[in-house]
C-alpha cells in the first residue's frame, strides 16, 4: 500500500514536471536509458552533476555583472555552457530562458543579463526542488521494495 | 523538429578502417579452463570497441559515456582534447576505435583536434565524431571537409548513436 502511493506520487510529481514544461524528451531518453540498463544512479547521477554546474556557472554569471565594466563575452560563454547542460539533461525551461539570455548578452545590456539572471536562477531553483523530491521519492521506493524481498 | 544530419561526402581516396583484429580459428589451442577463462577475459577486451569520449562538460559526458556503454562499447572519457591527445599519443588508451568530441571547448577545440588525429600517420585512420549543440552549416561542412565521419547536434539521442555506430564497419 505504502509502495503504491509512493509510486503514484512520483507519477504526479514526473507528470507535472512534464506538463509545465520543465523538463523535456530529452530527460524521458535519460529515464529509458536507466531503465533499459538496469542502473538505477543514472539519472540521480546527471541531475546531480547537472545541478552542481549550474549552481556553479550561475554564480560565475552573477560576479560578473557585478563588475564595473561587464566582460559580456565571458557572460556569454558562461551562459552557453548552462543552456548545452540544460539541453542534455531536458531541463526545457532553463534552456529557453538561456537562449533568451543570450539575446541580452549579445546586445550587451547589463539591466537585461541581471532579469535574465535572476529568472534563470528561479527556474533552476524550482527545478532542483523538483529534482530532490522526485530523487527522495525513488529512494523511498527502493527502500520499500528492499524491504518487501 | 529534429535537424538533418549531414553526411560526409564521398573522398576520392578509399578509407580503411583497421579494428582490433581478431584471432583467427587456426590461432585457438585447447588450453586448462583458469587459463581459458583469463584469455576469454583477454579477448573480450581487445575485441571491444573503445570509444574515446573529449567533452568539457561533466554533464555531456555522462551521457554520451551511458549511451555508447548501453550499447556494449567500451568507453574512455577525458574533459579536453589536450589529454585527449597526450593520451593517443602516449599510447596510454590502447586500441582507440572512435574518437568523438564536443565541437567548442575552451583550449582546444575538437575542430583542431580532428585535424592533429588526421595528420597524424599513427592516428588518422581512427573515426572522429564532432558533436555541437549548434547547428552551423559552415563548422559542420568545414569538420567533414577535414575528415570527420559525422556531425552530431547535441543533445544527443541513443538513437543518433546507433545509427552512427551501424554504419562504421568494426
């Protein structure tokens, strides 16, 4: 019973994720190759990994919008880097958010790059939320099948 | 919608892929079984396929590194085309099958890294695979203008790579 409604909360959780557009096909090619290979750290480990650059890159972004002349090129690259890991884990909001984030870098405006920023680490945050949950959620049902043998 | 991934246009000069050969039926002796299953273990090795995997992010890594190992190939992955290159050189990655690298990575891209693999007599005859997650036809016709076997946009898709890997003759 208690295995059941774990695994109908993560359905929800893994549904809305998908339907509110943050994550993409990308990220079900991810699920199915766990599944299929029977490794079931996968997908904890490349959220992980995915999570950890993008905490890193967004702090990079924010020093250097801090500084008195704004090196846009470099905001640029940085930002680059976070849509090409977004894109690869099917973090689909984030990712579009980059690509309008590059807009403002190109247009070289400091008051576009910090709502840009800021909107971007929104949506991160609330996707990592997303993440730890649905990865809780996983591990409470392995410990409960465990259990159950 | 999925882009069109170009094809590499045909050389006039014919390519010839040489892979870990494998033993021939004359070759096999009967041996005691310990001693069979270390060789069988041998065997299996050098009979694999060895992809070298060249990508600055951890990110892209892990996953082109789990698509090619969902598909039994075994995989070396390096964050720069630098290593990359130290390791091919030094011979520390024996047996290299595929190369494929990210296209833009800081210090050497994966552009110049196909043109050392291609100019060099040791390594040029091992396939190279740029992947980028832009779609820029002039880097892509330049990259197979230079030798490369394929072009592929990230992210990359299982299904990219079996396509890919089917058409290269191990």
């Amino acid at each position: 019973m208690a295995g059941a409604a774990l695994r109908d909360q993560l359905s929800a959780l893994l549904s809305s994720m998908f339907s509110q557009g943050l994550v993409d096909e990308q990220f079900e090619q991810l699920q199915m190759l766990q599944d299929e290979g029977g490794t079931p750290g996968f997908v904890a480990e490349v959220v992980t990994l995915f999570c950890d650059d993008a905490e890193r890159i967004i702090a990079e972004i924010a020093t250097l919008l801090e500084q008195p002349i704004v090196s846009f090129d470099k905001v640029d690259a940085f930002v680059h880097q976070l849509k090409g890991s977004s894109a690869s884990v099917g973090a689909q909001k984030v990712k579009f958010t980059c690509m309008q984030f590059r807009q403002f870098c190109q247009e070289k405006s400091r008051d576009g790059c910090l709502m840009a920023l800021a909107v971007v680490r929104n949506e991160f945050y609330d996707l990592r939320n997303k993440f730890q949950t649905m990865l809780q959620l996983e591990q409470q049902i392995q410990a409960y099948d465990h259990k159950q043998q | 919608m999925r882009l069109l991934r170009l094809r590499r246009r045909r050389r006039p000069c014919p390519r010839r892929w040489r892979w870990g050969v494998a033993p021939k039926a004359v070759d096999r002796k009967v041996v005691p079984v310990a001693a069979a299953a270390a060789a069988a273990a041998a065997d299996e090795v050098s009979n694999e396929v060895h992809v070298l995997a060249v990508d600055d992010s951890s990110v892209d890594r892990a996953v082109i590194a789990k698509i090619l190992r969902s598909s039994k190939y075994r995989v070396t992955t390096v964050e720069s085309a630098t290593r990359a290159l130290e390791l091919l050189c030094l011979g520390l990655v024996p047996n290299v099958n595929m190369i494929i690298t990210d296209y833009w990575m800081p210090g050497m891209t994966g552009y110049e890294l196909l043109k050392r693999v291609k100019e060099s007599s040791k390594l040029r005859e091992i396939p190279v695979v740029i992947m980028s997650s832009e779609n820029v036809p002039n880097r892509i016709s330049r990259c197979l203008e230079e030798g490369a076997e394929d072009f592929l946009l990230k992210p990359v898709r299982p299904s990219d790579v079996s396509r890919l890997c089917s058409r290269i003759r191990w």
